[in-house]
C-alpha cells in the first residue's frame, strides 16, 4: 500500500484552522471531494461521524485518524491536516489532536483496504522520529516528502 | 508463562477500535503481554494501540497471546475473551 498514491495536494490542509472535531472533519471532507475521492459529502461525513460514536480515532500521540466507507466515496483517498491550534478528540490518552489522517474507501471495496491503508499509516506513526518530523511539517512539500523518505 | 491462540472472527479485522480496545484491556495487567500472528515473525505488544494496528491482522488470521507476570493467567483469558467475542463487532 503505496498511501502517497492517496493523498492529493487537494487534499493535504497545512495548516487547517478548526474550532472542533466536526469542523476540522468537514474541513478534511471538502478536500477529499476537491481531490476527486468524495463526491457525495453528506453521506461520507454520516459515516465518519457514526464511526466517532463507536469510539475516538484519536489514537494518543496527538494523532487522530478519522475513517469512513462508504457509497459516497469512488475511490480510496486520504487526507492529512496539521492543525493550526489542537482540538480535543477525546483521544485515548487525553491529549488534544494537532495532526488528523482521514480514510475515505468506497463502500463497494473489496477485502480489507482500510486495513491496508491503516497498516501502513500505523508503521510510520509508530516511529516517534516520523510523528515529531510530522508534528514540524509546514507544507505539502515537507509532509510528502516525509511520508516518502520514511 | 501463559499462551493461548485465538482466532480473529470480526468481519472488518484488527482495525483501530479492536486495537484500542485491547490496549485498554492490557494495560490493566501487570503481566507484559505479546500478540503473535502465527505464522509470522512479527510481535506485538498488546499495551501498546500503534504496535498492534503495524499486525494489520484480518478476519480469519490466527494469533499467539502471550503473558508472561504475576497475573499472566488473567490476563491470557482477559483478551483472549476480547477478541473471541469479536469486539461486539458482526
């Protein structure tokens, strides 16, 4: 899973000025669909938010990584936002979001691709070298380049 | 030491939440506790979210749970019982 192929310059928000979670998911929303991945907006963003209810995406680390499958996505995308200032996530370990990965797969995906694209999302934020570096970015240039080179 | 295999039976796999939920899980006991996709040389600690997420384990795949501490066979029934039960996923 190459999730450089994913992620578009529509769609990299560097930095992303959000009040809430809502805010900074809708923001995440409008640049999946100006990247061609979602195009009917309201649909995905019901099953974002559905998702949230189960449990956060805020993983800890100050990393939050909402996702959604479903009709209103044609094909996988992500999205990336440096927050400009953290929004709280009610994140496993109490720390207020400042950097949000978004997972948009079509409802008609076959197999596990949100598995995929989350696997190769996780073996990089493992890497407490890449989540400081990712923390730092300050352009699409720097963030692609970082997912690139690590 | 105590080890049990369990097999992930929830349709849409390992993924976040299933992650969270053992990690919540874990971090309860004192035991160090490792997850061990067979097959594999691959490890995971189960206290740790990002360290099981990198397993990227399916529906289907079958997994060492291994405790080793003080409260290894609590902790061994503990998530082996999580995972079996799918997460309250279908």
């Amino acid at each position: 899973m190459n999730i450089l192929e994913l992620l578009q310059p529509q769609s990299i928000l560097i930095p992303l000025s959000g009040n809430d979670k809502v805010g900074v998911i809708s923001s995440l929303i409008d640049g999946l669909a100006a990247a061609g991945s979602v195009t009917d907006k309201e649909l995905y963003k019901n099953a974002v938010l559905t998702r949230e209810t189960t449990g956060s995406t805020g993983i800890g680390f100050g990393v939050a990584i909402p996702h959604g499958k479903s009709a209103g996505v044609t094909r996988p995308g992500l999205a990336f936002a440096k927050l400009a200032s953290p929004v709280d996530w009610d994140s496993l370990d109490g720390e207020p979001v400042k950097a949000v990965f978004m997972i948009a797969v079509p409802e008609s995906a076959a197999g596990n691709e949100h598995l995929q694209i989350l696997i190769a999302l996780s073996r990089k934020l493992i890497d407490s070298e890449f989540r400081d570096k990712l923390m730092a970015v300050s352009d699409s240039e720097a963030l692609t380049s970082l997912l690139a080179t690590i | 030491m105590q080890t049990r295999t369990v097999t992930i039976v929830n349709e849409a796999g390992f993924h976040i939440r299933p992650a969270q939920l053992v990690s919540e899980k874990a971090s309860a006991y004192e035991s160090t506790i490792l997850i061990k996709p067979e097959g594999t040389t691959n490890e995971a600690n189960a206290k740790s979210i990002l360290n099981l997420m990198t397993l990227g384990l399916a529906k289907g795949a079958v997994v060492h749970i291994e405790a080793e501490g003080s409260d290894e066979q609590e902790a061994v029934d503990a998530i082996s019982q999580l995972v079996e039960s799918g997460f309250g996923e279908a």
